[in-house]
C-alpha cells in the first residue's frame, strides 16, 4: 500500500487567475459593505479547498465563511453588487436549508461564479446533546470556535481572502499536512461523540491521503461508547456514502485495513439484530474480508509475469471499466458474509450480504452495488472450481459449453454491471482466500487465466453479448405456430447452435430448425405442454430432452 499520495505540502497557496478574481471580488464586495452600509465582515476560505491547495491539488468547490453574517444575505448582496456594479453574471443562488442528519447545520447559499462552486456559510460554534449528532445550540462563532469543532486538524485551516494568508487557528493543521497525520481539533472522545460520523471520514480521509492515524484517535475510535454512537446517531445513508468514496478512491484497502484495526467493521456493515438472530450462520472472522480484499489488491496491482500473475485481459478491465474496481472491493469487504442467509418476512431466502448493503449502508443499484455485488457472489458459486478439463467445459461441445457458463445471468449481465472478466476476477479472489499455500494460490490463478486464454481463442469474449441469431418471433412463423412460452426455449437452442456455428447465418438457422423438428428431435406438443402455465419451469431441460443434432 501506498504510504503518502499526496505531494509535499506547499508554502503559499498559488491561486489560478479565476480564483485571483474572486478573492480580488469577495475583498471588494466587504469593503463596499463597511463604506455604503456599515457592516463588517471578512471573508475566509476553509476546508477541503486550503487542504488540497497546499498539497498541490486543483479544487473546484469553495466554501466561503463569514464572520458576523449569515451566508445567504452576503450571498445575495454580493450578486447584486456583481450585477449592478461590475456587468458580472452570477447563476441563481440556491438556498440549502439547514439538514444536520446530512451534516448541513445551516442554511448555505450556493452558487457558481468564474466556473467556480461556491457555498457561503457563516463561522459557528455548536454544542451537541448526547443521544444525538444534531447540534442543540448553533450561533456565530469565532475563526477558532468555527476551526475547533470541525472534523480533522488538516481540514480545519483557512484562507483569508483579505490578506492573502493561510490561517492555523488549531496551531496543529499544517503541521499534521505536513507530517501526515490525522488527528482532530479537539479530544477525539469528544469530536467523535458529537459527530460520530467523523470517525469514518478519518477513515477516508487517512485512506485517501496515506497518512497516518493519530494513536490517541486510535484509541477513541475503539471505545464502545464511541461505536455504539455510530451505530445509534448516524443514518446508516450517510456511511453509505463515505464507505462508497472509500471504495472509489485511490487506496480501497487501506480504508478496509482501517476499519479493521480499528473494529470498526460490525459498525460500517451493520446487521440488524433482529436479522443476526436468524442467520443461518454467524458472520464468519472479519479477517477473512481483509484477507480477501488485500488478495483482490495484490491481483490488481501485480504486473509482473510469474504463477500469480492475473491474466491481462481481467486485469484491465477492472481497473478500466467505471465502477468495477469499487464494486469489487466492497464486495470483497463482505466476504465475512459469504453465504450467510435468512428467511424476510415473506419466507424468501435472502443473504446477509445483500442485507449489509441495503440495510448496513443503504446503498441501492447506484454503481451496481445492490444488484451487482450479489451477483459475484453467485457467479462465485457457480465458477468455483472451474478448470478446463472438467466435463462441464466440454460438453455438448467445448465453445458451447464455455459460451453457455459465460453467458449465465449472476456471470454476465448488463444490467447488473455484471460481466464476465469482473465475475472470474471475483470467483478467483474467493477461491483464493480459502488456498492453503502458494503453491495451491499459484494453481489456481493459472486455472483462471488458461480458462480466460480459451476464451479470447475461442472469440467469445466478442459474442457474449451477442443476440440470438433468430428471436421467438421468427422461430414460431418457422415453424408456423403461435408464440407461447415455449419459445424462450427454443430461443435458448438456437443460442447453442449459433455457438457451435459462429459463421452460421439465419438461413442457416432456419434450415437446422426445420431439419430438427421434421426428424422427430424436436417435439413442439411435449415442449408446450410442459411450458404451458409454468413460467418458472427449467426450459433448458425441456429443450434437450431429446438429443438435438447440430
């Protein structure tokens, strides 16, 4: 892992021209307020945008705080001053109401200038009662009271947009960007306990950055009062959302090693109790979603050529398709549920990792997380083990056989996010964390990668998204009858000759067709009597009960 991302800090912010304007603007604008209307305020950059500034990074959004006056009516006078006094068009400011349980503790006025983000707040202190993360008392604060309540020392800092200065109310910000180190404001008990969800954002933002968490933090973040108030205060939406720009940033395993040192994890991927009480299992050790995640991170990152080496193919498709690499971390991340089930009210079977996600983090299909993510798990099921020399490979014919597993709607599914490349990935990682040696490891990542090669010889990593040659429309005017259910298998038929026939054409089909039912092999009365009124009948079966010539 990765031990700085970051570059080294910076002595003096270097504003581009558009953010040059907007200071030189915001200073005039307060200025003008003292001159014409005799209110004082000042204007002071904070947050995220000082933090990544001084690291080197570009940042588009910026929070604006001010002293002594509400965001939204600086916000609307500024506009007008644009307006009226410099011929500036600014977008309709948007006003955010005040949502504490989205950590927006007050009304913010937003908007954007010189293709800049903007939101305008005033400085705050809070104070916090202890059953909640919803602050009890907000009132204008001073730039310390403002920096003391805030998350993380490193986003504690601010800009003045005035002097031009970067300002360290904390006394510990810059030196913690400096050395790398996460650490908050105040006592972390105290931070935590009144915004539990800050644990999980140092989380991220340790993660994100390769720095290094602070040991008093480590200690607090460990203390039961402090993880059973992430469970109770924190709306299980708002960890959803950290864990899910965990899974899309630079270091996915470092979040979960994180999480794991610091027994997070019952926390993050919460179960309902009322839903553990009824597993078919417990959870298996959380050590084995480490263990599978850090598998998943060395396949990914190893691009060396010997026995554990992923095949390039699935390789590059993970870590070039949008989505796919968090999708499977936080897959991997579940492992200590892998095959965990229970009954829901209805008497249906679910599993505790599809629970964990929609429950633990209430994450729907957004990246294929809901859907996708239990999805490998099947896919899991159904590959494992898989190797060339099985008869399950070879039968009817081997490119059919492969096509047909490929094709499988838990292994390649558009709609799902599933494909085939991410699901032997997948597949591969779960064998993996159960192999006892390297040697063992070595077999069956090579299994993997003969199958992967047979694949791409075969052409079928170009057809599995293939049509079927002829649809049920075009199959009942051959074989003039009309549509039913029995058509989809006979759809699924024409699937495996158009496998065993790549060149074929539809005239080719239609001719196989016709020859096959006029030879008795297939029987359209036997197949409609077993489809009629029994949609969830295995059509396949009824297909093949006789043999079919190909």
């Amino acid at each position: 892992m990765a031990t700085r991302i970051a570059p080294a800090v910076r002595e003096v912010i270097q504003l581009t021209d558009a953010e040059d304007h907007l200071c030189t603007l915001l200073d005039e604008f307060t200025r003008h307020l003292q001159k014409n209307k005799n209110i004082t305020t000042m204007c002071r950059i904070n947050g995220g945008w000082v933090r990544d500034k001084l690291l080197g990074m570009d940042s588009n959004d910026i929070d604006i705080c001010l002293a002594d006056m509400m965001g939204v009516t600086f916000a609307e006078g500024f506009v007008a001053f644009l307006s009226e006094q410099k011929d500036l068009h600014v977008h309709k400011i948007a006003k955010i109401e005040s949502n504490p349980d989205q950590s927006k503790h007050l009304e913010t006025a937003r908007t954007t200038l010189l293709g800049i983000d903007l939101d305008f707040v005033n400085l705050r202190s809070e104070e916090y009662a202890e059953d909640s993360r919803i602050p009890t008392e907000v009132k204008f604060g001073t730039p310390l009271e403002d920096a003391l309540r805030r998350d993380l020392t490193i986003n504690a800092l601010f800009y003045n947009v005035h002097t031009r200065s970067v300002e360290d109310f904390t006394e510990k910000g810059l030196d913690d960007l400096q050395n790398g180190i996460i650490r908050t404001p105040l006592s972390p008990r105290e931070t935590f306990l009144d915004d539990p969800l800050r644990v999980i954002r140092c989380v991220r933002f340790a993660s994100r950055f390769g720095f290094e968490i602070d040991s008093d933090l480590q200690q607090a973040a460990q203390l039961e009062i402090i993880q059973d108030s992430l469970a109770q205060k924190i709306s299980r939406e708002r960890v959803g959302e950290e864990i899910d720009k965990m899974m899309k940033g630079q270091d996915p395993l470092r979040s979960i090693c994180i999480i794991n040192d610091l027994k997070l994890y019952k926390s993050i991927y919460h179960i309902p109790p009322q839903i553990t009480s009824i597993a078919s299992s417990t959870p298996k050790s959380r050590d084995l979603s480490l263990r599978a995640a850090t598998i998943l991170h060395g396949l990914l990152s190893s691009t060396s050529e010997d026995s554990m080496s992923l095949h390039p193919t699935l390789r590059s498709y993970v870590l070039q398709e949008s989505g796919c690499k968090a999708r499977l971390f936080l897959a991997a991340s579940l492992y200590s549920y892998h095959g965990i089930t229970y009954l829901d009210p209805k008497g249906k079977e679910q599993t505790l990792v599809k629970c964990a996600i929609q429950d633990g983090l209430k994450l729907g299909r957004q990246n294929h997380y809901l859907d996708g993510i239990p999805a490998l798990y099947s896919a899991s099921e159904l590959l494992n083990g898989v190797s060339l020399g099985q008869d399950r490979l070879k039968m009817p014919s081997e490119r059919v056989a492969i096509g047909l597993l490929l094709r499988q709607e838990s292994v390649h599914n558009i709609n799902t996010g599933s494909q085939w490349a991410s699901s032997l990935v997948f597949s591969l990682v779960c064998e993996l964390v159960s192999a006892s040696g390297r040697e063992e490891a070595a077999e069956c990542v090579q299994r993997y990668n003969a199958l992967t090669r047979r694949v791409e010889e075969l052409g079928l990593d170009k057809t599995v998204d293939a049509k079927p040659i002829l649809d049920g429309k075009a199959i009942a005017r051959a074989m003039d009858e009309k549509s039913g259910p029995w058509m989809r298998a006979m759809v699924n038929r024409v699937l495996e000759w158009q496998l065993e026939h790549p060149d074929g054409t539809q005239d080719d089909c239609l001719a196989w067709l016709k020859e096959e039912r006029s030879a008795g092999r297939i029987d359209l009365e036997e197949l409609k009597a077993a489809t009629m009124g029994n949609k969830r009948v295995n059509l396949d079966k009824v297909a093949s009960s006789k043999k079919v010539k190909r």
